[in-house]
C-alpha cells in the first residue's frame, strides 16, 4: 500500500459520505432508483445500539474515494462465520489505482483476524470488469447457486397467513 | 397451523440434532464432502458469548423433523437489516406436510416483528422442487446476479500481500 492511500473505518460523521457512495455504486449498478435510504436510517443502523454491519472508508491523498460495507454471515458446513462483503465501490476518479483491492485487502486480514474462512460477495452478471478483477485475485463464482429473495406483499401474506 | 407441527428457537441441548440436519441438508445438497462442522464448533458459534446465527426447530407431534438456521443481513438500499436464510431443511420422512412453509412463515413473522424487509436465501439450480415451491410462495429468483467467494490459499494470499 502506497503513503497516498489509507484505509479507516467509518464514524458517525462519515453518514452523508456513505450516503453520497450507497447513491454512487446504485447509479453504477442502474438500481439508483431502488435506493430508500436516508441518512437518519444509515446513523440508526450503523451508529446505534445495534450496529448492523461495518464500514471501511478508503482515502487518496486525504480525501474520500471509497467505500466497503459489511457483516458477518455463517457456514453451517464449516461452524464457522464469514464475511459478507454487500457493497465494494470506489468513486469514478480514483479507479485504477488499487484502492478496491485494498479494501479487499483489509477485509481479508479482518477476516484472518476474526476466525472467518470467506468471503463472499454479488456481482452484477455484466459486470465484466468487475468480474475479471474478482478472478485475478482467486475468487470463484458460486455459479450453481442462484439466491431468492421474498420481500413486499409476498413477505407479508407470508407472515399473516394462518 | 395443526397442532401436530411446532416451531421453537433451538437450545444448546440441539446442538447434536442441528449437526445431523446440517449433514442431512449436506447429502441432499450432494455436498456432504464439504461439512467439517463439529458439536464443539457449533455449540461455540450458536451458543457461546457470540452468537453468529439463531436456529428454529420443527417438531411434528413431537419429533424433531426440520431447521431452519438464520442471521441478519443488511441492505445499503433501504438503510435496514433483513433476513438471510442460510439452512432450511426437513427431514426425508416428514416431507409434504407444509413443515418447510411453517419454517419459513415463522421466518417471516420474525422479519416482520425486527423491521426485515426481506428474506434472502440461496437455492442450487437443480433443485428444482425446491424452486418451484419458492416460487409458488412469492419469492424471486435474482437471476442477474452471481456470488463469488473468496476463500483458501486466494484469501490468505490477499491477507497476507504487502
């Protein structure tokens, strides 16, 4: 890691920044518009009494160029938690300069530290680039799987059945 | 819900049983190669002073009959945890008798009661029973989108590089 790059994690007061990254990466990823989130429901979550997952914040020179949020999830085939990466994203005019594998980086040693065995992550299916970047570094695409999700009417109708 | 079918949260005196559903789950999974969960491991991680995921349990006129094993996710979207549904199992016997539903209603109850807008899971791709049952419930598949994991020698390596 070069002297011009540090990574930190977030306080309190990097709410609107992680707002200002969580907006970024939607706009990057064509889901801008499926972004609800505020910063009194980030400060809640993320600062409160029960902090719901973590974040890196990485810097170039001093200022703001990316972000890593996440938690912890479980193997049940290993005992053992690991890490779910949910967002990785580095503004437009600091790419290429290694700060998303520095991110990495830090969540493989915190991972290490931790007793946690993986990392695992989503991608976009095109997401190329992205894509090549994760192989580079030896990561596998779990392409058998595929994840559900229930979530609005369904989730409800679901709870209130008898 | 009859009453021959019960939802409990698992205590520590499971951990036996949650090990043979997860190697229940594993064989079903073609997967039983994978498990390297002990007792000790699980009783740790389940039931130590962190609990790194919570389990119910179905009973069918007091037998033991299925899990599910569950932790928080976090969605940057909404600025709210969710659900991930990392196990659902029942045993072969005490199939088609709504005891995986029941899991999962419970599940949604839980999500409805802590403020979870969703519940996440992930489904092998010939599993096409399962598929069609989580559809019939609502839930979609998020096709466009791939896990990749990061794990072994790759993890270690990033952990490690200077």
């Amino acid at each position: 890691m070069t002297a011009s790059l540090a990574i930190r994690p977030a306080t309190e007061q990097d709410v609107p920044l992680i707002l200002a990254f969580i907006r970024g990466l939607a706009e990057y990823e064509k889901l801008a518009h499926e972004v609800v989130a505020t910063e009194a429901g980030l400060r809640e979550t993320l600062f409160g009494d029960m902090p719901r997952a973590s974040v890196l914040i990485a810097e170039w020179q001093g200022q703001p160029a990316g972000f890593a949020l996440w938690f912890y999830n479980y193997s049940t085939f290993l005992a053992r938690p690991g890490i779910y990466l949910e967002d990785l994203y580095v503004e437009p005019d600091y790419r290429g300069r290694g700060i998303g594998l520095a991110l990495l980086r830090e969540l493989a040693t915190i991972a290490d530290r931790e007793g946690c065995s993986r990392i695992d992550w989503a991608v976009l299916d095109w997401n190329r680039s992205a894509i090549d970047f994760y192989r580079k570094i030896g990561a596998e695409g779990m392409d058998e799987w595929t994840t559900f999700r229930l979530t609005g009417a369904a989730l409800e109708k679901l709870a209130n059945r008898d």
